[in-house]
C-alpha cells in the first residue's frame, strides 16, 4: 500500500511520547532533547496533570526544541494547545467529531493522528474522516494504561496491507518485543516508559530504537 507523502517522512521510526510522572518538570527539555539527538523523529507532548498554564509553557518550550531539530512535534488531545505553540499537529481518540474539529483549527497542512486501538474499522473511518496518520495498541502489558484494550500482531498486518497512512504501535513496547512490530508493518513505535524511565540513559536507548528502522 502506498502511503501519504505528507506524513510517511514525518510519522516514522521512534515516537517518544513524555510522561510527567517518569520525567521531573525541570529535565523536561533536557530529557526530550536527548531523545531527539539519539534519533527519535516525532515528540508527542502529553501532561493531563499540569495547569494550563504549565502546559503552555512546556509545549512551547518544546515545540521551539523541535523546530531546532527538523523533528516533528505533536500535542495529545488538545488542538487549541497545539496551535498557540504551532505544533506539526494533534493526537485525538476516537470520538466522534475530533478528527472535524482538529482539522478545522489546524488547517490542511496539520498532522492529525488517530488512536483506533485493536478496531481497523476505526482506522478507516478515521482516515475518511481526514486522519494522516493512525495508532494501534496496546499491544503488550503497559505500565502507562494497564487496562488499555489489547491489540494483536495479525491486526498490524492486515493494517499494514489495507490502510494508505503510517500505522503507530504503541502499548508495552520495549527492546525485547519491539522487533516483531516492525516486521508486521508498524511504520513507527511509540515509546514512553522504556524511553523515559532512566533519565541517565534516554539517548542511548533512542539510538537502539531508531536503529531498528534505519
């Protein structure tokens, strides 16, 4: 399946996705950029414990950090956020409307992603609706969403062979498993905990990640 140029060289290869309760407020930067210089290629800002206030603030710290670096930069669940820092884009869920409402606050040129969990279903009507780029999972135990719905292999590749934009695995991903998602077709991973849980340790992990697809 050929996929959309317009977000193929953007969603792909390591998606670090911070976690403010595995990375203290003051190395939010630090920690994100480290990420960024080992190969991580899209940074997903997600803080639903903060102000808005500190969410401003962090974002737009990050969204400067990105721009610096050529890397892609999405906000979780917030298009309003995403365009006062002028993010790439936005990740939605899947609820009715969003994928509208995004789109009519970011305009055609923003990135708007798609958590459809173990429903292709959900993925093709979210790519009617206008999403570029879709996620899956969880597909192993996650300390993130432990009761998060669980996704299989064989969705991946059925995915992989019917939908035309990237496909994001997310859920429990670590060094050990992170291969298989690979080979059934996911064109990114997104990572939280293996990435950010050693703040002394983040680039050198990225790099093995980021290896993988290169």
């Amino acid at each position: 399946m050929c996929l959309s140029s317009k977000t193929i060289n953007k969603i792909n290869g390591l998606y670090a996705i911070t976690d403010p309760r595995l990375i203290p407020e003051e190395k939010l930067i630090a920690s994100v950029e480290q990420a960024i210089l080992g190969g991580a290629r899209v940074i997903q800002y997600r803080n639903k414990l903060a102000s808005k206030t500190t969410q401003y603030t962090q974002a737009g710290q990050l969204s400067t950090l990105c721009k610096q670096h050529n890397i892609c930069f999405i906000i979780n669940d917030d298009p309003q956020l995403a365009k006062a820092v002028k993010a790439n884009g936005v990740h939605v869920g899947k609820k009715d409307g969003q994928i509208a409402d995004a789109r009519k606050q970011l305009g055609s040129q923003a990135i708007i992603g798609v958590s459809c969990y173990n429903q292709l279903n959900n993925a093709h009507d979210s790519i009617a609706q206008g999403a570029d780029y879709v996620a899956f999972g969880r597909f192993f135990p996650s300390k993130t969403k432990p009761h998060a719905v669980q996704a299989d292999l064989q969705l991946l590749k059925e995915a992989s062979v019917q939908l035309s934009v990237p496909i994001v695995a997310i859920g429990g991903i670590n060094r050990d498993n992170v291969q298989q998602l690979i080979q059934c077709g996911a064109n990114s991973v997104a990572v939280i905990n293996d990435l950010f849980h050693n703040n002394q340790d983040i680039y050198n992990t990225a790099k093995i990640y980021q290896a993988l697809f290169n």
